[in-house]
C-alpha cells in the first residue's frame, strides 16, 4: 500500500520497521480501565490498534488497566469483552493490569534499594502544595531523604494494612524542579482498603496508572502504546519508569499519542455516561439513545458501520468534534445493502376500497432488498380494508403533494392505483378513514398497460387485517446542544433532550411476525429498524436505527 495512504501513527512504525526494528516484535494493545462500558470514541482506539494489528500481522492485547478498585466492576470486563468481538476483533491475550501487581511492587522494592523511591507520610495537601507551580520549583518533601532500610520497612508496613488510608505513599525521586510537573516525585503507590474485582483484598496499596501503564507495555512486550493526547505529558515519565526496569535485549514500549474525538450532540466520558445511568436519564449503558457501542449495537448499528465510519475518520493530532451525522450516513449505507425491505405503517389511517369484494384477500409478491438479487421475494396480503400513513393522505392538496388526495391516484407499493373519493371525519373534524376506488387491472408487475401508467405518488401500506401491531421507539438526539459538555457555565445535564425518546403503537405487514432479536429492516419510506431484545413473539418491540434521507425514487 502506498505511504501516503498510511495515517501518523502508521508512519511511525513504519520509520521504526526501516530502522531496523523487527517486524515480529510488533505487538500492540486496546488498554481499557473496566470503570464503565465502551462508547463510540473507545472504537477508534479500538480501530487503530486492532487496525494496526491486522495490518502487520502483529499480535494486539486486550489490557485492563484495572488498578482502581473504587470505580471497576466485573460486569464492566464482560462488557468490554463482548463489545470488542462484536466489533469483529480478535485479542491476542487477554490481560490484567492487576496480574502484575506483584511485580510491580517487586520493582518498587528496587526502586527503593537503589534510592529511586522513598515512601512519604504527608498528607496530600501539604504534598500538592510542595509540588510548586510550573514557573516554580516545587519544595522537597522532608521526608526525600529516609534511609533505605525505613523506607523499606515502611512500603512493606504499608502492603501489611499497619496503617490507614492517606498516612503514607510511595513516590519515586525523580526531580523535583523539573519543568513538567508530573516528574515531581510522582506518586507510585497509595493505601485504598478496597476490594479488588480480581485480586479481592490481596493488596491494600495500588500502584498508579503512571507507574502501571509503561510497566505492564513492558512486561507484555507491546513495541507501540498508543494513547490519547492528555497523555502526552506522562511520556517523559513513561519513559523514566521504563529507564529504572528495562532490559536492554528485550522490547522498549513507545508511548504515542492521538487525539482523542468528540461527537456532536453527545458525550463520550464513562464517567458522565455513568451519571446518565445512574440518574436515570436513560434506561441503562444499552439504551439505544446512548453513544456505547452496546447501546448503538442495541440501536441496529452494525459492526461495519463503526468500522467504517471509525476509518473515515482516521485519527488526528488535534482535538476536535465529529458531526454523528457522518455516523449516521455510514449505518444508512450499509443497511441500504443489507436490510430487507418491508412495510410499516407508523401512523396508521384507514383505507377502504369501495369496489374490492367483501371478504376476499389476495396476495402480492413483493421484492426484499433491491439491492441484493439474492434477497428473494416475499408474498404480502392485500385486502379491502388497508392502512397508510396519515400524512400521506390531504383533502385538498397542492400540486407539489405527489401522495394521496380527494380526487387524486397513487400506487400502493407492490400493489394498485388507487383513488381517494371521499373521506369520513370525527366529530373534532380529524379524518379517520378514506374511502377509494382501485383500479384491478393496475397490478404491479402483471404487464398489463395499466400496470405500467405512471402516477406520481407510490406509498406504503399495510392489509389492516392482516398488520400486526407492534411498539416502535422513535430516538432523537439525547442533547438538544452541538457540544453539551464544552460550556463554562453549565452542566451537560442541562442540555438533556426532554423528548428523545417517542414511543407509538405501528401496523407492520405480517412476514415480521417471525423476526427475531437484533433483525434489522428498512420499513419503506420510514427508515431502518431492528427488533429490541424487549420484543416478544405476541407484541414486537422495533427501534428506529435511523430515518431515510430520502424517499423512493421510483
Ligand atoms: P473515559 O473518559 O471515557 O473514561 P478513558 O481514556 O479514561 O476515557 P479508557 O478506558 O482508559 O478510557 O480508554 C481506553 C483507550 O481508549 C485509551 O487508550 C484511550 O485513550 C482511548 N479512548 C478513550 N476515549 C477516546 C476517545 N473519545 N477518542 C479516542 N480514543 C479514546
Ligand atoms: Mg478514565
Ligand atoms: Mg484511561
């Protein structure tokens, strides 16, 4: 493949490759905290790195970087796991931040012989004053110089439990002048009596995400770690904890960074997804409105239209927003190939055919996926008493109104030409039924000359005695702003779409009665749908994916 076609990161590897770096020992990872469940922004990383994986037949790791046992969950690894596999990826091992937990601590232990570690017993207030500001130096703590032997005593008392939370913490000597506030004397471990979701109460001191996340690279040999751009200031510190293990025949990890995407009208932090959740702004991590991929995969997205649209998007090096609608083209465009094409009536009103017998049905062979010749034909019952779309029926209408009017003639998709002749009303003047006459010898596909006359209108119908009435969820946006979270002045909650969920009560034609969880369809001038996994054999439960930028052609 050509270099130009290559994104920064690939560059990147390659120049390693051509300085000699041996192609197998690449080896990649996707490092997610399990703290909550992956959304639309998790799915670039997880294009990138798998992306990089299959490009260069290198191996790619599945890290949980579990080191904080206050937010991880094991319902959260599950998550993760399967949202990964849906994608359509393959880890190569599955790894746990936390199964290096004695190693870790056994390097610490170095640290601390050879006078790279000391254990501190200030209190964080008095430590995050002494850190200084970045035009300053910051203040060594007094307790910089202990001995060896009380430093190692007091780590060990530490792992023990022989003392609370906050009453000491291991930091590395690093420098404490330097101009990137991080290298000053870092905190490599703090006491947390939590339990772990893997290690339970074995360890009482966890190692921080600095001094984990290089370490676990290379205890896995990973050859490129690649992270968000917040942190491209730990690199140097990255690099500082690697200088203190590393041994020189085996693989260096090289920490990269990427920008990290927003979307338009959402919010892509676990943490404020999680207040969504938690105060009930949605029904769960799943919910169709929410950006996860559980709740996109629940919504009818399919794994090639993230794939894709996480591709067209490539990765930057700024930071910047990304119009979900670019998302939502992608879907539309891959469900134009593959879902069949039914019909729903989403707003039912009455048809009645004046002329067509009493009792009788019939049924017509209607086409599947146009776009897919292997789709096949299905049969649809046609009787004389139909539903169609309320607003594609008006009394009087001007000539741009190419659907159904008093006087006028449509086809019925897959069917007749019909026409209005009259209309009945309730007594608040809302039409509830249409009475038409349809012409029999208008057929679709019977050959006949009028079967062939053009009309201007074709619409979608269901056989009102044959429809089966289903539930349908109808999502909006879940904000009402472009970047609900980037305002100084308020809280992203505040910009929450009152109405981004609609629910109705639709007439869908009788072939979906076998349809099953996660099917997905075109309902004919209404947009995609798929069936949730609340649907029930006796009452279907369908969301709506997303609309049709446009109406049938034909
Ligand atoms: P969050 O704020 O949602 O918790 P995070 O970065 O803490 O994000 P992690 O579980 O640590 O979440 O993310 C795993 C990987 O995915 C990291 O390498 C991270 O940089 C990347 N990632 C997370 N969010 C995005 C995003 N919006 N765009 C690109 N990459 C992302
Ligand atoms: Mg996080
Ligand atoms: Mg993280």
């Amino acid at each position: 493949e050509a270099l130009k076609s290559l994104n920064f990161i690939e560059h990147i590897v390659e120049e390693d490759l051509g300085n000699g770096f041996p192609k197998e020992k690449l080896r990649f990872r996707f490092p997610p905290e399990p703290n909550g469940y992956l959304h639309i922004g998790h799915a670039s990383s997880i294009c990138l790195n798998f992306g990089l994986g299959l490009r260069y037949g290198a191996p790619v790791n599945l890290r949980f970087d579990d080191t904080n046992p206050a937010k991880e969950e094991q319902e959260y690894v599950d998550a993760i796991k399967e949202d990964v596999k849906w994608l359509g990826y393959e880890w190569d091992t599955e790894c746990f931040a936390s199964d290096y937990f004695q190693q870790l601590y056994d390097w610490a232990i170095e640290l601390i012989k050879t006078g790279k570690a000391y254990v501190d017993s200030q209190t964080s207030e008095e430590i995050a004053v002494q850190k200084g500001t970045p035009t300053e130096p910051g203040t060594p703590s007094p307790f910089r110089n202990r001995s060896v032997e009380e430093n190692l005593q007091l780590f060990q008392g530490m792992k023990e439990g022989r003392f609370k939370e906050g009453e000491h913490v291991l930091r590395a000597k690093v420098d404490m002048s330097s101009s990137n506030m991080l290298m000053r004397d870092p905190i490599m471990y703090r006491i947390l009596y939590r339990a772990h979701h893997r290690t339970n109460t074995d360890w009482c001191i966890y190692p921080m995400y600095d001094w984990t996340h290089g370490e676990s690279d290379y205890i896995e040999q990973v050859s490129h770690s690649l992270c968000t751009l917040e942190f491209a200031m730990h690199r140097e510190l990255y690099d500082w904890f690697l200088d203190q293990v590393v041994d020189k025949n085996l693989v260096r990890p090289k920490q990269r960074e990427f920008a990290r995407r927003n979307f338009s009208h959402t919010v892509v932090s676990k943490r404020k997804l999680l207040q969504l959740v938690e105060q009930g702004f949605v029904k769960g991590w799943d919910d169709p409105r929410m950006p996860t991929i559980s709740g996109l995969r629940r919504r009818g997205y399919t794994p090639e239209s993230i794939r894709n649209f996480a591709d067209t998007i490539g990765i930057a090096k700024r930071d910047n927003v990304v119009d979900v609608s670019l998302l939502e083209f992608h879907v539309r465009e891959h469900l134009n190939k593959i879902a069949p094409r039914v019909m729903g009536v989403l707003n039912p009103l009455k048809v009645v055919l004046t002329n067509y017998p009493e009792g009788e049905e019939e049924w017509l062979e209607a086409e599947n996926n146009p776009e897919d010749d292997s789709a096949g034909f299905r049969q649809l019952p046609f009787s004389r008493e139909l539903y169609i779309e309320k607003e594609d029926f008006m009394e009087e209408a001007n000539r741009k109104f190419f659907r159904l009017k008093l006087g006028g003639e449509v086809r019925l998709k897959n069917g007749y030409i019909i026409k209005a002749e009259s209309c009945t009303k309730d007594t608040d003047g809302n039409i509830i039924e249409v009475q038409c006459t349809y012409d029999p010898k208008s057929k679709s596909g019977s050959g006949t000359e009028e079967s062939l006359r053009k009309v201007k209108g074709t619409l979608h119908w269901v056989s009102a005695k044959h429809a089966l009435s289903a539930e349908v969820r109808l999502y909006d946006r879940l904000f009402t702003d472009e970047t609900p979270d980037a305002h100084k002045d308020k809280n992203f909650l505040d910009f929450i779409n009152p109405d981004s969920l609609q629910i109705i009560t639709a007439f869908v034609e009788p072939s979906l009665a076998n349809a099953e969880i996660g099917d997905r369809f075109q309902f004919q001038r209404m947009g995609y749908f798929n069936i949730d996994p609340d649907s029930k054999p006796e009452k279907l439960v369908f969301n709506r994916t997303v609309g049709l930028r446009d109406t049938w052609a034909k």
